[in-house]
C-alpha cells in the first residue's frame, strides 16, 4: 500500500509537469517558425498567438471543468483531457497550415485547463492538513522544475528543427497509464455529486483569485521582457539569457519545496507579505541592474518571492472552498493564474512603447511595494485578524 501511494504521488507530480510544458516546450522554436510562416503579411503576429492562445483557453475553460468535475466527478474528464493534450499538443509536428496549427493549440489549451484545474483538486481531495501543505510546495517546486527540463529539452530538438519540440507532448500519453493505474476516484468528490444550493466559499476567496491575476501579471515580466533588458545591458549570449530566466525559476522551485515550513511558523497574510517584498526589492534592483550579476541576483530574489506566493494561495483556497464545490472554486482559481499570463504582455505592451525596460521593473516594483503594504495592514487589521489562518 506505501508503495502505491508513492506511485500515485508520482502520477499527480507527473500531470502537473503537463501544465508548465504546456506553453514554454516551443519557445526555442519560435524564430525559426516565424521565418517558416513569412509568406504570412502577419506572420510574427500569428506565431505570437500560437504562444498565447493556449493561456487563453486554460482561463476560459478551467472554471467550466471544475463545475463538470463537482458533478460528474475527477477521473474520466482527466483521460480525456490528457489524450486531448496529446493531440492537440503533437499536432504542430504535423499540420502545415498556421490556421490549423492555432486551432490546435487552442484544443492543447482547454485539455490544460480542464488537466490542471482536476490534479489541483485531487491533491485537496487527496491530502489534508500539514501532509497536503507539504504536497503542494512540492508540486510547485517541481513543476518549476520541470518547466527548466522541458524548455531545455525544447531547445535540443529545436536545432534539429522547430517542428520537433512539438513531440515532446506525447509525454502526456506516455504517463496516461500511471494516472489509470494509481489515481482514484476520491470517496469526497463522491459526496459531493448533489452540491448545497446557494453554497459558497468566504468571500476572501476573491481577493485570492484578484491576487493571482496581478502576481502573474507582474511576474511574467520576467519571461516577456528580462531578455530584452539583458540585450541592453551587454549580454549578447542566448545562453547567459536562459540561464538567467532559469536562476529564476529555480529558486522558485527552491521555496516552494520550502513552503511546508514556513506555514507551519507563519500565517498566509504574512507569507504573502514577505514574498511581496521580497519581489518588490528584486524588480527594483533589475531596474537598476547594469551588469549581468545583479541581474541574476534579482531574478533569484523574485523567484524566492514567487516561489513562496503559489502555494500559499492554492493553500488557501483548498482550506476554505466547501467540498461541494471545491473543483469550481479551483477552477475559478486556475482561469485567474492563466488570464493574468495571457493579459500580462497586453497590457504591457503600451508601457513598453513609451519608457524604456529598465522603467518598467523600476513601474512595477513599486506595485509590488504598495502590495506588500496591503497585505502587511490585512496582517495585521482586525479585519485580516478575524480570518482563519
């Protein structure tokens, strides 16, 4: 029985890999695809949205999946979704039209959201407690990691050809039959088949998903802008570039693995409040940053701030949704983390047109700082007292 609950440990971690590959695994490959569709008048256009669209249709169809799963329960909609990814996914490999291609990575999109929002669940399904507080840094922690593994492995087959990335995607069919052999239907998800008219979660629940929205908002900053600062700067090698982006997400992995410990000594106000600083003093610092050390500094800084933020909100959110609709307020959660990478660029996009990069962090920095003081006057505001923590 114990080595089956490693197995299915495994299987969780292993789906939750398929939601930060989802995206990133073709980025090497978007220079060489965007000469590949240059008969296209708008052919930049068009192979940014093949990054994009998927982000998209994860928010759009997360919230719909987590009121199926609440209904009809976790399993079934799972199998599907990852036969889905893997179609969706690997069809780049095939298809020649960019018309096609777009249409396939919105199918890759909505398998990711109906994926990601059911694993996220599962594990409140599954855990409760220090143990699930435990499990859930370590998901984090190692999606992070994951997503450093697949984008170098992207990388590789990108030399090959842009096409190859696309491959990677069949992972998902790869690790389909350890997900039906050691993931079960939750006895809970049973119960909650007839959900409580009227019944909701505390209305803080809200300013989790708002908070999620604006933390990714703020810190894809990283991926969309951060090589284009280190080209100003002076760092002319594409690896120092990646190895920078990846500082930052390692050492997110690095305090989310870490993130057990710290609630069982902090509150999740307080927690927030630290990794808003810690993320507000590193934007600052890359503003600032005029060789490629500080840079890296403060890109580790903001993925220890980071790192710490994700599991503290999912956290949360498993500790207050009520059972009946627990996939729902997940899926709610989900649509906000992926509406804000799918809005960050976009919104930016006018700021960056009229200040430079380096303003930009210096801009965003101080909307982290008056972020840490929101949540330091919640921590302490008899209002922000009253909340179980």
């Amino acid at each position: 029985m114990q080595g089956e609950d490693k197995f299915m440990k495994l299987a969780l971690l292993l789906v939750s890999s398929l939601t930060i590959m989802s995206i990133i695994t073709i980025s090497p490959s978007l220079p060489e695809m965007t000469e590949a569709y240059a008969h296209h008048a708008n052919a930049a256009f068009l192979v940014k949205l093949v990054m994009t669209v998927p982000a998209l249709l994860i928010a759009l169809s997360a919230g719909i999946a987590g009121i199926l799963i609440d209904r009809y329960g976790r399993l079934k909609f799972l199998y599907i979704a990852m036969v889905l990814y893997t179609l969706g996914g690997t069809a780049g490999f095939w298809l020649e039209d960019i018309y096609l291609l777009l249409i396939s990575r919105a199918v890759l999109g909505i398998a990711v959201g109906v994926t990601m929002t059911i694993v996220t669940t599962l594990i409140a399904d599954y855990f409760v407690g220090p143990e699930r507080q435990k499990f859930i840094g370590i998901q984090i922690a190692f999606m992070s990691m994951g997503g450093i593994i697949f984008l170098g492995l992207g990388g590789v087959l990108a030399d090959v050809g842009w096409r190859y990335p696309f491959l990677i995607y069949i992972f998902a069919l790869l690790i389909l039959p350890l997900a039906v052999r050691y993931l079960k239907e939750p006895e809970l998800a049973e119960k909650a088949k007839s959900p409580i008219k009227g019944l909701k979660s505390p209305g803080i629940i809200w300013l989790l998903f708002f908070n999620t929205m604006v933390l990714w908002i703020l810190f894809f900053l990283i991926p969309v802008q951060v090589p284009f600062h280190l080209k100003e700067i002076g760092v002319e090698k594409n690896a120092l570039i990646g190895l920078a982006i990846a500082l930052s997400t390692a050492f997110s992995a690095v305090s989310s693995f870490s993130y057990f410990k710290l609630k069982d000594r902090f509150g999740f106000f307080t927690i927030f409040t630290a990794g808003y600083f810690l993320m507000a003093i590193a934007y600052l610092l890359l503003g600032f940053a005029e060789n490629y050390f500080v840079a890296c500094l403060s890109l580790i800084i903001a993925g220890l701030g980071m790192g710490m933020m994700i599991p503290n909100t999912n956290m949360w959110v498993m500790k207050i949704a009520p059972i009946e609709i627990r996939g729902r307020e997940i899926g709610r959660l989900t649509t906000f983390w992926f509406m804000g990478q799918f809005l960050s660029p976009i919104l930016l996009l006018p700021l960056a047109k009229t200040v430079a990069i380096s303003s930009i962090f210096i801009i965003a920095a101080g909307i982290l700082f008056l972020l840490f003081l929101f949540f330091l006057f919640m921590r302490f505001s008899p209002f922000g007292k009253s909340i179980p923590q």
